[in-house]
C-alpha cells in the first residue's frame, strides 16, 4: 500500500514539475517574440543607438532560446548537460562586449581601465568558456549525439 501512494505521489510530482516548466517555456517564447517585436521597432528609427539595441536585444533573444532548448532538453527526459549553460556565458559574454565596444567608440561612456577592465574580463570568460566546451568535447562519449 505505501509503494503504491509512494508511486502516485511521484507521478504527480513529476506532472507538476513538467506543468511548471512547459509554463515557463511557454513566457521564455512570449518573452523572445516581444524582444524581437522592440528589436524590429528600433529598426523603424534607424540611428547608432537604435542599432545598438537591437544587436543587444538579438543577443538576448538567443540567450533565451538556449534556456529554452534546456527546458526541452529536460522535457525530453534527456541527459543533463552543461553546454546549453556554457553557449549563455560566452553568448551574454560576447553581449556585453559588443556593448562596451560600442559605447566607448561613440563617445557615449568615457575610456577608463575601469571599462577595459569589463572588456578583458568578458574577453576571459569567453576564452576560459571556449576551452570548456573543449574538454566537455574530450570528455564526452562519442556515442551521445543529442547534444
């Protein structure tokens, strides 16, 4: 009898959980397209600070999609795996490169080695990121192909 409502209380716990993450899937896409939408409206006044965010919100938008793709990835009931979470970091890395990039060469925030400070961490976490996924590579078994 108690394996039983030990079973039950699983399955419900797992419909639960898989509920909770197909409603946070479901804000994840609703939240792409609205940041698409604004990155489309910055297109309609075309100047360098439009262009920017738009570039910026097109990076967040990806990041979104791999959080996304981890979410169905765990849907699927597929191994765990850290290369959706490195592909965020060198994403929002990069990101905030191109930022910082942008707005020294515009004038629009002062040099200072407290920005090249910003720049070169980025830069390291991609480095340091790109060898990850390196290793994760070695690493892995050459027979699991749902990466």
């Amino acid at each position: 009898m108690k394996k039983m409502i030990t079973g039950k209380t699983r399955k419900l716990l797992l419909a639960i959980d898989d509920i909770i993450h197909v409603i946070i899937a479901i804000f994840l896409v609703v939240a792409a397209f609205l940041i698409l939408y604004k990155a489309g409206a910055n297109l309609l006044q075309p100047n360098v600070q439009s262009i920017l965010l738009m570039i910026s919100d097109i990076f967040f938008v990806l990041i979104i999609m791999e959080l996304l793709w981890m979410i169905i990835r765990y849907l699927k009931r597929l191994a765990f795996s850290l290369r959706p979470f490195i592909f965020v970091g060198i994403i929002s890395s990069i990101r905030g490169m191109l930022m910082i990039e942008a707005k020294m060469a515009l004038g629009l925030q002062e040099e200072g080695s407290h920005y090249l400070f910003k720049l070169g961490t980025s830069v390291g976490i991609v480095l340091v990121l790109i060898v990850c996924l390196w290793i994760l590579s070695k690493i892995q078994h050459p027979m699991n192909t749902d990466e």
